[in-house]
C-alpha cells in the first residue's frame, strides 16, 4: 500500500502549489479510516460465526454420543458375553 502511494507520487508531475494539500491528506486518511472499520466488522463477523458454528457442533456432538452410548455389548468378541472365548476358556467370573 505504502509502496503504491509512493510509485503514484514518483510518477505525477510536479506541483509546487499546497493548496488543498491538507484536505486530500484528511479525505484519503478518512477513507482509509473507514476501509480499517469496514475490514474489522467483517473480521469480526466471521469470527462470530465460526464461534457459533464450534459451539453448536461440539453440543451436537455430546448430544449424539451421550443418546448412541452402548451399555452393554452384544459382540461376540466381548468379555462376558456367552460365546466369547474368554468366557468360553475361563468362565464368567462376574
């Protein structure tokens, strides 16, 4: 941006006169001024939103996790189910 400004000078014509210097200074300060809000809203903005979105996941998926939990387990491989090998070998020992 800086750099911008500069070549832009480098290239105008010379004026010797500063009339209306000061206004151009104060108007193109205000713009950028203006620009600085704009970006930061949106900024601020999307952050917003994204907390929301995290938050709102992080909630559903507790939600969907405590109502799926498994009690017990049916798999034949489980410990202590009836044709599992270790109850099969050893026998329940609960």
């Amino acid at each position: 941006m800086l750099e911008d400004d500069l070549d832009r000078l480098a290239r105008a014509p010379l004026d010797r006169s500063l009339t209306g210097l000061e206004s151009a200074i104060w108007r193109d300060v205000e713009a950028r001024t203006a620009e600085r809000r704009t970006y930061a809203g949106a900024f601020a903005a999307q952050i917003a939103i994204l907390a929301i979105g995290t938050v709102s996941s992080l909630a559903f998926g507790h939600q969907w996790a405590a109502s799926h939990e498994v009690h017990g387990s049916a798999s034949a491989l489980a410990p202590y189910t009836r044709l599992a090998a270790s109850t099969l070998l050893v026998g329940d020992a609960r």
